[in-house]
C-alpha cells in the first residue's frame, strides 16, 4: 500500500501538470480518464453534421478518453459490453458490428442529456444517431466497405478497421475543437460520472487516502506501456487461490477508493514512462517525492544506471569525482527536510499480472549519499569514474554481440541489476558471484574481440574486486600500486602486467597482435609458477629487442621483474595453486601505474560506458 499512498502524494503534488501534453513525455492523464491510441479522427459541425476524417499518424495517436470502472479494464469476450463513454473503437460506434452499438449509445446519451452536458456531446450524439460513420469513412477513404455496408479487410497501423479508435473534433463549440484536449468536456465527464457511481456503489474508509469515499475493487491497467494488461492489484480470481486461507471477500484485503487508485495508478503510468528506465525483463523508476508541487527527480534512474550522472549528456569529464559531487550537492540543496525517493521495480510477470519486485523508501540527503559511496567505492580511476550497474552486469554476463556485450536472457538481466541496486540503495554487500564471473571475463581477455569490451570488463572487475574486499576483509585499495604488498597472487599479477607490456612495448600500432601474457592468462590464474616459467623464456627476444631500441625501458622492466621476483617466495609448496582474485588488482594496479609514468593524460584505463538507451 505504501507505493500507491506515494504515488497517490505525487498525483497530488503535480495536479498542475493534469491532461497537459508536453511534447515526447507521457500526459498525466485525468481522473476518469485513460491514454488511447487513436487511428481515426472525425471532425463534425456544432450540429453534429459530417465535415470531415483523416488517419491519426502514429506518432500522434496517444489520446486522452473518457472510461469507466468497468470499460477501463475490459478485456476477452466481455469487451464487447463495456463501451467506452465518448471516444471508442468502430465496432461501438456504427450499429450492426461486433461491438455493443447499443449499450454505447445509451452511456452517452445519459451523459449527453444530464445536466453536465456540453456542445460537442451533443453534436457527437446526433452524429451517432445518424448512423452513417462508415459510409462517411468510406466516402474518405479512410476505410473500405464489402457489399453488405461493413468494413471490408484491411487495418490502419496494423489494427484492423473495427477496432480503429476514434477520436473527435468539434468545430465552433469553444477555443478548443480536440474533444481529448479540451478541458471543459474533461471536466464535464468526471463530475457527471463521480455523481453516477456515487448513487451506484457503496462508500467506506479508503486505505490510501483515509477518507470516506466510493469504494472500487476493479483498478486499472496499463502501468506499463509494454504490458498494456497487466495489473497491480486483481480480485477477480474468486475460484483460485487469491483469497484462499486468507480472506473471504476482496475488500478485506484493502478498501480503495475510486478516486484514489485512479490517481494512483495514472501517476505510477506517468512516472514510469518519463523517469523510468527498462533494463530486460524490469522496469526501474525512481523519484524524488517532495512537499513543494514540483516533482525534483536530480537524475533519470537510466541516466544513473549507465553511469552517466553529468549536467552535460556525453560529456567527457577532467574530474568525474568533483563533477558528480557537485551534482550530487546541487541536489541535496534542491528538497526540504523530510523529503524521499521513492525506488520501485516493476516486472509483468504475466500478461494480466505486474508484480513489484523491489520497493524502497529512503530520505533523499541519504539516497544521495550512498549513490555517491557507490561511485566512491567502486571507482577505477583517480578521476573516480565507476562501472555503472548496467554494465557490470552486461560484463560479467554478456557475450559479444555487433561489438557489444549483451545479455541474452531478460528476466536474468532484470533481476542481476536489481540485485545490484540493492547493493547501492541499501548498502547490500556485493553478491559474489557477480565478482567471480567478472573476474572469469577478466582472466580470459582472447574470448573478447573488441577492445573497448575488453577495457570495460578489466575496469569493471578491478572495481568489483576493490570493493569486494573492502566488504569482506576491510582491506582499502586504491588506484596506486602497492609495492609493499607480498601476497602471492598479488605479485603474480603484477608479473603478467610487466610481461604484457615489455612484450607490448616493442610493437606499433601497424604490427601490434595478441601478447603472450593474454595468450597464457587464463593458464596462468590456475597454474602461475608453471606457466610464469614459460612466458618467461617468451619474453627474451622482446626484452632483447627493447635493449637495442628503448634501453632505458628496458633497464626500467627489467629491474620491476627482479623487484618482484625477490619478494616471491619460490619454494613455496602453494605456488602453482590457483590464484585468488586479488591477482587483479596487482595487475591492473601495475598496468596504471605504466600508464602514469607514459602517458600524460592517462591515469587509468579509458572505459566505454555506452548509453543505456543504446540497449533498449
């Protein structure tokens, strides 16, 4: 209940922004009200006579109408008795088709003749009365007919011809003609249908807003644009399991009011839409519930989830750390005392059903604190550039595919960044499985083609494995390379490091190829002093080579191999056991330390952190 009592504050907070369109974002859709897709558009006189019809394109097709309880959620075989009051398919509006032509007309005289009527009900009631929309949509073009005066074969936007929606424009009846844009016509529905249901259904204490009020057990659907059928709260299956030991009758569950889950469920639709994010099989949203008006979301949870947190999309940070932190402040600064974030996963478990998979709430100075731990503590830079979630999953379970890591299974890859983004918003030790897979990619860099592939996954498991030990052992690693350290997988890695780039050093970027280290790294971690043996007599033509051409790097590798010999201990009985994880930070702590000394602007691996969307 604490999600739709969230979600129930938000609609509230952001009433302003009812049945307002703004261009490329979701409409917060009135009470009473619901998001269609148009396909046909009438356009009348203020008496009702036909002026003209066009296909809707489909990028404008998204229409606000007019429902009801039972018309909003219909479905199956009862559709056909649930029109819709104004706007609806064919098969209701033209007498003699599948639809209930009759029951649709009845619904909108009675609105049309009460005493919240307006112009255009009128002038659209004596257009139904006609009954000629199909010859006029034929006359049009807009529609075919076969020889008995119905619509033929054929479809708009692949929907076939009676069940194309239709919406309405009425000229001369007010500044605006759209019936979906107009206010007063929107106005006009709720009161008279509040007045209707009022008189119909019983009222008691709603759970959500803990007023009296009418009281509804159906609710709607289309939380989710993809799962256009799929509810969160069903109490239909009376024959099942839903009640079975539990409760006897839907409303001991929870008594909602109409009003309230209308609100509810429109804003959790709008929130989803704008601010949420799709990443396989979930739906991830987040925002930041504030006691101004003004909804505060400091960031899309897509734009966190991608590792992209910046006030400029795309932009190449010199100080990703301060930049964030900066952001981050900015945010803080932006919401009063007692404000949250709200964090909620969806998941359409099956056609009809949507499940909330995680749910948090936290206070928004906090939330902003642990993302900034998150990136703190997983940083692979001294820029403190982290992994997104995304994409440490995307490495540590992808494979290759057109050059990108992708996760094939989506309910897999749903649930893997949910996990994760426990790990951030409840400060969950990282699971150590996603360590160790990260670290089996790391291990095996010939199995990647693409090189930037290769450089996100050996970023995104130095960072795992850092923080890793951080939550296990307590152990603080950083950037900088420990000289100091003898752990024994440390210091092979370290070896690999310098074997790879003496051999690296003596290519250019016409000749360069595989390195014998890369070649041997996936035998090394499961036999290192065996397979060190061999990669060390590999590299004397190399070490040779650098002695005629760089001698002082040469000297320089040379003397980094003796260093880190000496503090082996070779007649150790364990020394070909398989190596540890911590081999990884020895050898990317070694690789960035190279690249400190070589390059100027180089301070750690560059990562290809690619856009979320670029997955959707």
């Amino acid at each position: 209940m604490s999600l739709l009592e969230k979600a129930y504050q938000t609609y509230e907070n952001q009433s302003f922004r009812v049945g307002v369109e703004t261009a490329g974002e979701e409409t917060l859709t009135p009470v009473s009200h619901m998001i269609a897709n148009a396909h046909i558009e009438i356009t009348l006189d203020s008496d009702g006579t036909f002026a003209d019809a066009v296909r809707v394109l489909k990028e404008a097709s998204k229409t606000i109408i007019p429902v009801t309880i039972e018309s909003e959620s219909r479905s199956g075989t009862s559709a056909k008795d649930r029109p819709h009051p104004l706007s609806d398919q064919l098969m209701y509006l033209a007498d003699g088709l599948t639809g209930n032509h009759e029951n649709y007309c009845a619904q909108l005289s009675l609105w049309a003749n009460s005493e919240f009527s307006t112009p255009k009900l009128k002038a659209i009631l004596n257009y139904i009365a006609g009954g000629t929309i199909l010859k006029d949509l034929a006359g049009k073009k807009i529609i075919s007919l076969d020889n008995d005066g119905k619509p033929a074969k054929g479809n708009i936007e692949q929907t076939e011809y009676s069940k194309c929606l239709v919406r309405w424009i009425v000229l001369d009846t007010g500044e605006i003609s759209e019936a979906w844009r107009d206010k007063s016509l929107i106005n006009s529905y709720i009161e008279w249908y509040s007045n209707k249901i009022s008189k119909e259904r019983s009222s008691g204490l709603c759970n959500i807003t803990w007023d009296k009020d009418v009281l509804t057990d159906s609710h709607p659907k289309g939380v989710l644009s993809y799962a256009n059928g799929a509810k969160l709260i069903s109490s239909n299956d009376t024959s099942g399991f839903t009640y079975h030991g539990r409760f006897k009758e839907p409303d001991e569950a929870a008594a909602i009011s109409y009003v309230a889950t209308q609100k509810a469920h429109s804003a959790l639709r709008w929130l989803a839409e704008n601010y949420g994010v799709q990443i396989g099989d979930r739906k991830f949203v987040w925002w930041q519930l504030a006691k101004s008006n003004k909804l505060k979301p400091a960031f899309k949870i897509g734009e966190f989830s991608s590792g992209k947190i910046t006030k400029e999309k795309n932009k190449k940070l010199s100080s990703f750390k301060n930049e964030l932190k900066e952001t981050l402040d900015g945010y803080k600064n932006s919401f009063t005392p007692g404000d949250k974030v709200i964090i909620v996963a969806f998941d359409a478990a099956t056609t009809g059903r949507l499940s909330v998979t995680y749910y948090s709430e936290i206070g928004a100075d906090d939330f902003a604190d642990r993302i900034y731990t998150w990136y703190n503590t997983m940083s692979y830079s001294n820029d403190g550039h982290a992994p997104s979630i995304y994409n440490i999953i995307r490495y540590a379970y992808g494979h290759e595919q057109n050059e990108r890591m992708v996760v094939d299974n989506d309910k897999f890859f749903g649930e893997s960044v949910q996990r994760l983004l426990r790990c951030v918003v409840d400060k969950a030790p990282l699971p150590k499985d996603v360590v160790m897979a990260l670290a089996h990619k790391f291990s095996r860099p010939l199995t990647i083609g693409n090189t930037k592939n290769l450089i996100g996954i050996r970023n995104a498991a130095f960072a795992a494995v850092k923080k890793y030990r951080y939550e296990k052992y307590g152990e603080e690693w950083t950037l900088a390379l420990d000289k100091e350290c003898r752990d024994r997988s440390y210091l092979f890695g370290r070896l690999l490091a310098v074997a790879e780039k003496i051999e690296d050093a003596t290519y250019n970027d016409e000749n360069r190829r595989v390195t014998n280290a890369e070649r041997y790294q996936s035998i090394f971690v499961c036999r290192p002093f065996y397979t060190w043996k061999t990669l060390k007599g590999k590299l004397r033509p190399y070490k040779d080579k650098l002695k005629r051409d760089h001698y002082g790097w040469f000297v320089e590798y040379n003397k980094l191999l003796i260093e880190i010999s000496d503090k082996i201990e070779w007649d150790d009985p364990n020394l070909n056991k398989g190596l540890s994880e911590l081999y990884i930070l020895g050898y990317y702590q070694q690789l960035s330390d190279f690249y400190k000394k070589h390059e100027d602007d180089s301070t750690a691996l560059e990562s290809d952190e690619s856009d979320i969307n670029e997955e959707d």
